[in-house]
C-alpha cells in the first residue's frame, strides 16, 4: 500500500503486527514472526524495517535467498538503512557469496561507522573472499580419518560449538563424532594409516575449523 494513502489506523495496525513479529523473535518464534511482518508488509509495504525484520527471520530460518530479496527490497525503499547492508552481507556470507558480502558491509559501515559487528563481519568476509571454496561432504568425510586421535578429538570439542546454520558441512562433523565413538582404537588405525594421503584436504578442514563465523550481532528488532 502507498504510504501517502494509510490511514493513522492501518499505519498503527501495521506497527502492532511489526511488534508481535518483534515479540516472536526474542521467543525464537521464527515462522510466526515472519507471519506478522508478512501481515504488516501487506498493510504498509513501503516500510523497509518491515522487510528488514523479516529478513532477519528469513535467515534465521536458513532462508538466505528470501532474505537478500527482502534486503534489496528495504535498501530500495530506505537506501540510508544501515541495517539492511548489513543483514544483507550476512545472508550472502551465509550464501558463500563473501565477495558481495564485503559490499554490503562496506556500505553498512559508512553508514555506521563505529557498528563494531560490521566491522568483525568485513574482515570475516573479507578473509573468506579469496580462499573460500565450498568443500563438498564427499570431499570432506575422508578428512575425518585423516587426523589422528587427538586431532579428532580436538574436532569433536570444536564441531560442538559450532551452529549447524553457520557450518555447511556440520553434517560431516556428526558423521565424525560417530567415528570417534566407534572407539580410540579404530580412529588411531585410522589416522596411521590415512595420515599420509591428501594433506591438503587436511588444510582445507583444518582452515574451515579455525575459520570464525560472523555474527547477527544485536538482534533486537527496531
């Protein structure tokens, strides 16, 4: 609907929806607060912390591609919104698309030069950018046999803290720890016999683990 043509009583129904969508989120409701910013985008679609919200939702949900379209569409309404460059930049990071990601950072930054969450995510993008190369689980699976005991260990400890949402691959981490339960024995005939194949699959796995992730920071919702 056209700004210029809401009434005060649709402006202030499309904000109680915004804040029930709002309440949804710190419940980590996340499908129900896309419902309501859905509704209050219905009423008022020209309010772009509407679409930024439910961007955040969206990814929340692993939806990343909806949420670089509601991105765009906030950043078009509100080309100044600080936020949108940024949830944008984390949906194309969650994308592997860290290149663009650096963009949106870049310009979330300008905007809002001392947003300490941006900065931490530009230079994770920015560090992703040139050596970022999806691993496939095929690719990666053997690694798990390449390490040795207490690599693996040290593998298991990590992949614990690990957000599965964050970590394409977490899949082959669960394979691993069954690996490692299996029992010390096997995963050290394992690694003596596999240690020596594929070294740079190693790095790969080994680079992927110390690698950080970037962060939502803040998720109160305006």
């Amino acid at each position: 609907s056209s700004p210029n043509c809401l009434s005060d009583e649709q402006r202030a129904e499309a904000e109680q929806l915004k804040t029930e969508g709002n309440e949804q989120m710190k419940v980590e409701n996340y499908s129900a607060a896309v419902e309501f910013y859905s509704q209050a985008i219905a009423l008022n679609s020209q309010n772009a912390v509407y679409y930024c919200n439910r961007a955040a939702a969206l990814s929340k949900l692993g939806n990343y591609a909806g949420a670089v379209q509601d991105c765009e569409q906030a950043i078009n309404i509100d080309p100044k919104y600080s936020k949108a460059y940024g949830r944008m930049g984390l949906a194309l990071a969650s994308l592997n698309k860290h290149t663009e990601a650096v963009g949106y950072y870049k310009k979330a930054l300008e905007l809002d030069p001392d947003n300490d969450t941006y900065k931490s995510n530009l230079k994770i993008a920015e560090d992703k950018m040139d050596t970022s190369s999806p691993v496939s689980d095929a690719a990666v699976s053997p690694l798990i046999l390449n390490l040795s005991w207490g690599q693996l260990l040290d593998l298991y400890a990590v992949s614990e803290l690990l957000l599965p949402q964050h970590l394409p691959n977490s899949t082959v981490l669960t394979q691993g720890k069954g690996k490692i339960l299996a029992g010390k024995q096997k995963g050290q005939q394992f690694a003596q016999q596999m240690q020596q194949n594929n070294p740079e699959l190693i790095e790969q796995l080994r680079s992927q683990m110390r690698n950080r992730t970037p962060s939502a920071g803040n998720e109160d919702q305006p």
